[in-house]
C-alpha cells in the first residue's frame, strides 16, 4: 500500500561513501544529521522512502581532467569531450578503496541497526521488511583487484555483491567510455583476457556484474560470456540523449533478453537531449527515460540509478528526500501502483536474488 507516494526505493547507484569519507572531496558532514550539502543522509532518505542501493566504492583519478563533465548552465555549447584519465596504481586504488569500505562498515556499526549491509538476499528481504537501509557494497571499476584475482576473493568475503567492470577510464580488465557528447558508447577495446576471467570469477563467486561505463564492445563480450542476468546500474537511453555514456536501443534489448535491469541516471547531463549540465532540467526528464525503457524493454527491466552525491540532479527533484515527487511524476504519467514497485525496488531485487544464487 502506498502513502504519500513513501514507496520502498532501491536505487542503482550512489556515491555518498566518497562524499563523506574520502580526503579532499569529503566534505565535513555527518551521515546521520540532516543537513542541505549533497544528496543522501539518513534522515533525507527516511523522508524519501529510500530503503536501500548500491553503495559505491569509487577512487578518483589524480589527473586534472577528472572532474564531472558536461556543458555547465552558462556555457553556450553543449558539445563536450574529456580525455580518458590515465590507468591507477594497484597499490594507490587498493588503499582507497580499502578507505571507502572502511566507511561503509564503520556507518553500519554506527547506525545501530539503520544501516545493514547487505550479503544475500535473504538478508535484504529482512532488511528492507525491518526498515533497516539496505546496503549493496559495490565496486565502481575493478582497479583494486589483481588480474591474479586474489583481492576478488578477500573482498567478495568482505561483502562485495556488485563490481563495475570498469569506471570512464583504462584498467587490466577493460575500458570505459570517455564522457563525451554527442557520442556513441561505441569507442574503445572490450574485455582483455584478464578481464574474462573476472567475469567468469564474478559469476561463480556470485558477485553482480555492473555494466556502466564500459565501452559497446566490453559490453558485448560480458554479454556473451556472463551467466548472470545483464545489469547496467546508472545509465540512461542513447536515443533520448546521446552520451557515451548512455545505451543504445541494442544494449537495451539485450538486457531484456538477459532477464536483467537498467538503473536510469538522474544526472541531468545524461538525461537532456542537447546534453547540457543544467540544473534546471525537469523531473519529466526523468520520466522520459524510464518511460522509453520501459515501453522498449519492458517494465520489468527499468529501474532507479540516481547517482545521487555523485552527480546533478534535477532543481525540482533536489536530494533523495525528492523521491515522492518523482514516484508522483510517473503515476500522472500513468503508472499504476503494479509498476511503480517493480521500478522503485522489486526489479532490483529479483536480479540480484538470479546474480548473488544465495
Ligand atoms: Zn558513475
């Protein structure tokens, strides 16, 4: 039963771990008090509805042309390409990395309960039917696992249920797309040899694969190789706005074939069709990507893949205490309460249940 559009969300993509825990981009907030800095805390996702998602794990490059791309509001031209950062360190990726964990597990102890982090789906059944936050620890690119892949096994023990082949940048196992638009996801090398055997390791430990970012051809080769439905966590639909960043028609019907799910990105620069990074962006851009999806593809394979921390979001939908309104949003569009569960969290939820086996 729905009251006040507080549907239980579970949401593909978040990057609150680095906006709290991490040097130089953290900023000095509290996970557990309100406050109006970034997109998440805990009692803005209570007033959202927000009951669980992907935490990610995420290690910034070094170089300078890292930052968050995209034609800002005041720019006159939309048209934008930012060169692929340079491949990191092992050591350098593993030491953060081992930081934005330690973030997740020490506001899990902190939470008293608030906060669990998630390692079956048993668990995040429970989780979500005791109102506890479900967290997913996820993985955003592989640059801290070994192409020998003993890290995989140490930290799938540790809790890792969900690993981005690769971030916008080169690593031992693929290649993700540079942020470019207009551009086709079509740019760069698929899958190295190492990076098959991580899909295969991936598949049998029972970690999920997240496709975001990787080049059409990394794409491809895990969909010929996985066992496990295709998951792709914040993305969006190449034909409404064409990012590199974003799927094309192709993709998207692979994943239905897959039995798997698109997070839809709430980045305004991935969701506008002329691509700029305006905060004045309709929460209906939203909705025309879900609704694109979900007419392609089917209902069952579209889902919510915010971004949120890690991203702009549209003025009308702020933070996640935005979420009622753009549940709202999509029952005006005529979304009845039957789809509106299977977006907000049980499409999510059956294709982790297929990836995790446990
Ligand atoms: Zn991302």
């Amino acid at each position: 039963m729905i009251i006040d559009n507080k549907l239980p969300i579970f949401d593909g993509h978040n990057d609150v771990l680095q906006s709290i825990y991490l040097p130089k981009t953290g900023r000095p907030r509290s996970f557990f008090e309100r406050t109006a800095e970034g997109h998440i805390d805990l009692p803005r996702m209570r007033e959202g509805g927000f009951a669980g998602g992907f935490f990610a794990v995420f290690v910034p490059s070094n170089s300078p042309s890292a930052g968050f791309p995209g034609a800002g509001p005041g720019s006159a031209a939309t048209a934008y390409e930012i060169p692929l950062p340079a491949p990191l360190d092992l050591t350098y990726a593993r030491t953060i990395t081992i930081k934005g964990m330690a973030g997740l597990f020490r506001l899990e102890a902190e939470s008293k309960g608030q906060v669990k982090v998630i390692r079956t789906a048993a668990e995040l059944t429970a989780a979500m039917e005791c109102a506890a936050i479900a967290a997913v620890l996820h993985f955003e690119g592989a640059e801290a696992i070994d192409p020998d892949l003993d890290a995989l096994e140490v930290f799938y023990q540790a809790g890792l249920r969900s690993l981005g082949l690769a971030w916008s940048r080169p690593n031992v196992f693929a290649h993700g797309v540079p942020f470019k638009f207009p551009g086709t996801p079509n740019i760069g090398p698929g899958l190295s040899d190492a990076g098959r055997q991580l899909v295969n390791a991936c598949n049998r430990l029972g970690i999920s694969i997240d496709l975001a970012h990787i080049t059409e051809q990394g794409f491809w080769d895990t969909a010929a190789l996985s066992r496990t439905p295709l998951v792709v966590t914040h993305t969006g639909a190449h034909a409404l706005c064409p990012s590199t960043r974003n799927l094309t028609d192709k993709q998207l019907d692979a994943v239905k074939e897959s039995d798997g799910v698109v997070g839809v990105n709430f980045h305004v620069g991935f969701l506008r069709r002329d691509g700029r990074r305006d905060p004045n962006t309709p929460l209906s851009e939203i909705v025309r990507h879900i609704d694109y999806i979900a007419r392609r593809i089917g209902i069952e394979h579209v889902a919510f893949g915010s971004d949120f921390d890690g991203a702009i979001m549209p003025l009308d939908l702020g933070d996640v205490s935005g979420m009622p309104k753009l549940l709202q949003a999509l029952r005006d569009h005529g979304y009845d309460d039957d789809a509106l569960r299977k977006i907000a969290h049980q499409n999510w939820l059956r294709v982790l249940r297929e990836s995790w086996k446990q």
